[in-house]
C-alpha cells in the first residue's frame, strides 16, 4: 500500500458530447476531485487532475446542461499519451447510435488511448466507461476478450455492437451484471479496464479506482466527504 506522500499526481481526461448524461460524467469528477494528499478542501493537493473533453467548447449534456469544455478534443487527439486516465460516459440510446452511426472522434480518441504504451511511470493506464459509455467502447472495438459491465438494457446491445466489429474473430466480451467491473489488463497489455453499470454505479466504481490508485482509506474517506455509501460490485 502506497503512502499518502508517495502517490503520484494522475491526468484524467473526461469525454463530454451533446446529450451525454449527467451523473454519468459528473460522479467520476465529484469522486475523484475529492481525492488529496493534504485532505484539506480549501487548498487541495490534488492527486487527479481533471480536464473535460469535447469538439466544442460548448456543449448541452442531457437536461439540457449548458456545459464549458476544457480543451478541445481535436487537440487532445495529439497529445492523448499525456493522460493516465480515459473516462466515457454513456447517454439515451439515439445519442449513441448517432455517435456510432457517424464513426465520431470521440470512437477515434478511444481507439487511440486504448493502444497507448505503459505511462512514464511504467504503469497501465486505465480507460473508464459509466453505463451506455461501454457501447462506444464496444463499437472502437477494444472491448473483444475482456470482461465488462453496462446498463442493465443495454447487454444485448453491447453483445451486437461488439459482434458487427469483430473482423478478427476475436472473443467476444463476457457480460456480466455489476454495479462495476474491474477488467483487468486489456490485450496490448498497457491499458486497464474499467466498466460501470448504469448511472449511479459511476459513483462506485470511482471509488474502487481511487482505492487502486492510491489507498482503500483514501477511498474512504472520500466516501465519507461525499456522504455516500459506497456499494461493492457484488451488490
């Protein structure tokens, strides 16, 4: 177990898009901004550093939710090898078949994270879906051979977005029902998968990832910060 002074500072990246939803992308920031070396909530010592992504500065997430991007995806897309972690929200399922339909950056953007090397710290760098968002991966094709978790609605359609990009025949994911699911290593080795069931479960899954990245109790604490409790994947 590391101790609070040795934990490293991580990059996360979070991908916004037009009618994503809320909870999907906002309980990974909420979780994973209250995480601190110092636990002072006036002057932070950030162990994640959060930048939210998108084509547009500008942007309606589902409410409609006016929201402001922090960079800008296209430039994002040349330097991705800067960022530790990959969040992908999900959204109604007309806003992700659009995004598929459309072969989107956003499909570009996952491609390319997901076959990144090891970071400079030699470590996997994890990609992070919230509920729908295992579609888009699904569709980038990097989820063939792994085991992961979506919306409870959306298994079949996981199943038959993963198929349609299967060219190599590589096994298809194995499905399972979990508030979240910790995939382990994915098959070039260099990237770590984590999926979340729907909404909420965003919530509990960013808690188990702070306790992998830095310590259970600062995972609970963080818990305790946001007063929520935090369920386990067997719930």
């Amino acid at each position: 177990m590391s101790s609070v002074s040795s934990i490293r500072q991580y990059r996360v990246g979070v991908i916004l898009f037009e009618g994503a939803d809320i909870l999907d992308f906002a309980a990974p920031i909420e979780i994973l901004s209250h995480a601190s070396r110092n636990r002072n909530p006036d002057d932070p010592d950030r162990i994640f550093n959060i930048e939210t992504i998108a084509r547009t500065r500008a942007i309606s997430a589902k409410g409609p939710l006016a929201i402001q991007a922090d960079v800008l995806l296209d430039d994002v897309f040349h330097n991705i090898g800067e960022y530790d972690i990959l969040v992908v929200p999900g959204s109604s399922p007309s806003i992700v078949k659009t995004l598929i339909g459309s072969n989107s950056p956003e499909l570009d953007l996952i491609r390319k994270f997901a076959t990144l090397p090891l970071t400079a710290q030699g470590e996997p760098r994890v990609l992070f879906s919230v509920c729908t968002g295992a579609i888009l991966l699904g569709a980038a094709g990097v989820l063939l051979g792994v085991t992961v978790t979506t919306h409870h609605k959306a298994f079949d359609w996981l199943r038959d977005v993963c198929f349609q990009g299967n060219e190599d025949r590589m096994p298809p994911p194995e499905i399972i029902h979990k508030r979240y699911v910790d995939g382990g290593l994915m098959r070039n080795g260099t990237v770590r998968l984590l999926t979340a069931g729907g909404v909420s479960c965003g919530l509990d899954a960013s808690l188990f990832l702070v306790s992998q990245l830095t310590t259970p109790d600062m995972a609970a604490f963080v818990a305790r910060v946001v007063e929520y409790d935090w369920k386990q994947p067997t719930e």
